[in-house]
C-alpha cells in the first residue's frame, strides 16, 4: 500500500507524541498490602472467640466462626486448628479476602479487598499472589495476567483507566521488561523494554498509515542521596529516530531502524522524554 502521510506530517505528529508515550509509563499506581496480615491462629485452640466444629483434639476442625484477639474475624473451613478450603476473613480497618485456603493461608482462587479500596481476585500460593489474576487500582487502572511472588511478572495488560491507553507484553518482578506494545488510540509503540521504560530498536505505528522505525536509549540519573541502596535506577529514554514508511504487513529488521535514507534526512532529531524524572513506583 502507498502510504498516506507525507514524511513531515509524520514527523511532526511523532514530536507531539514522544513525552506522551514515555511518560504514561510511569503512570502506574501502587499496589497496597498495608493492613491486610492475617492473624496466626496457630497459638492454642482457645485463642479468641470460636463457634464451631472441633476434632478429637480440640482443634478447630469443620465449619466454624471465629473473632481474633485483633479484631479480625474469619467465617468459613479449619481442618486440624488450620483454616483450610473456603473461608471469609474480614479485617477490622475494612479489608476482606473471600476465597480459598490451604494450611492456614490464601492458597488458590480468591479475592482481596485492600483497604485503600483496590482490590485484586485471582489465583494466590502461600499467602502472595501468583498465577493469574486481575488486580484493580483505586483510581481505575487495571492490571491483569500473570503474577510472582505478589509481583507482576510474565505476561499481562496494564490499562490506564483515563485514557483507555494500555500496555501489552512482559513483566519482570513488577516492572516492564522484555518485549512488549505501548497502545493509545491512534497510535502505538512497538518495541522493547528495560526497567519500565523503552530501550533499543523499535517503532511507532500511526492509524495514518505510516510507521517510523528508530531506536531508544537510556540515560542514567544519578540516584537521591536518600534513596535505597537496592532502588532501581533513574532512566531517561531517549528516542533516535530512523525512517518513516508505509505501514509493512510483514515487519522488516529492524537492524537499520535507527538509521535515517540516505537521501531522506530525518527532522525528527534526537527527541529526550526530559518529562519524565522518575522510576515506576515500587510494589506493596
């Protein structure tokens, strides 16, 4: 097909584009666990208040009702003093986890409602979030795919709930790492990622019908003289640009992406997202 848009249209279009990319990135929100601890029931078969089933040994066993010393409340299965299969526990700032049990833990599926109001429902291991599950942030965004260890990590969908821009690809332990796709509504990037930000060959794709190949580079800040001697570092991406061309069905390499035609100088420039001064907020 015969693209659209002249070189200078996509251009310019391009530069109003690059901050709004890069800094919807750190858009994220964080995810809150403060507060929702569940109190060890493993002290003895009197601890607290208890209404139900017991075995021979006097451990809680069956169905059964139980107020904690902290306030804390859990209806639902025990087995030998341990809650285990279904279960409600309610926490007494708010919070509320329904859903599965194994040996006195969250363990399987089930839904949690933090107390700051978002919530998570999906598979859990041993008290964390792991597998797959859906968590939803208290201004709206969404995160939904696969998890680690309470973190993001595999493949999933984060989608910003102002915008209805999302990104689509890889995690690693909470952050964007690995392939993945920028998606806005008129317009997307494709490309790579490092710390949650863009980094090596990659493209922008227009609705216009054209796409321009370049390539990211990262620029590394000086961290606070307060901040954690494991914080991930201060990146700033910085787009190269390379070509503009149709819209390809089949993608090309991208080993010549940062490389403008010879006989078509790009106008584009070295664009710097200096917009963007701060890392994606650490997970709960």
């Amino acid at each position: 097909s015969i693209c659209t848009c002249h070189f200078n249209s996509c251009s310019c279009y391009l530069l109003a584009l690059q901050f709004y990319v890069v800094k919807s990135l750190h858009r994220n929100e964080i995810m809150s666990d403060v507060g929702s601890e569940e109190f060890d029931e493993d002290q003895g078969p009197n601890l607290g208040v208890y209404e139900g089933e017991r075995n021979e040994r006097e451990e809680r066993h069956g169905f059964g009702k139980a107020t904690l010393p902290n306030g804390d409340k859990y209806e639902g299965y025990y087995e030998n003093g341990k809650r285990e299969g279904q279960g409600t526990y309610k926490f007494k700032n708010g919070a509320r986890y329904i859903g599965q049990y194994s040996k006195g833990k969250k363990h399987g599926d089930g839904t949690m409602y933090y107390p700051d109001g978002s919530k998570y429902e999906g598979q859990w291991v041993d008290d964390m979030r792991q597998g797959n599950g859906t968590y939803t942030y208290v201004n709206g965004d969404t995160y939904t795919g696969e998890w680690m260890a309470n973190n993001r990590n595999g493949q999933g969908v984060y989608v910003y709930a102002e915008t209805g821009s999302k990104y689509v690809g890889t995690w690693v332990n909470g952050r964007r790492e690995g392939a993945g796709e920028l998606i806005h509504s008129n317009h997307k990037y494709i490309g790579s990622f490092n710390f949650d930000v863009p980094k090596g060959k990659g493209k922008y794709v227009f609705d216009i019908g054209c796409e321009q190949l370049g390539e990211y580079q990262t620029i590394q800040q000086p961290r606070p003289d307060d901040a954690e001697e494991d914080a991930p570092p201060i990146l700033i991406p910085k787009w190269k640009a390379g070509r503009v061309q149709p819209i390809q069905i089949a993608d090309p390499s991208l080993d010549d992406a940062a490389e403008p035609p010879a006989n078509e100088p790009s106008n584009t420039g070295d664009i710097e997202a200096s917009a963007v001064s701060e890392t994606t907020p650490e997970e709960s």
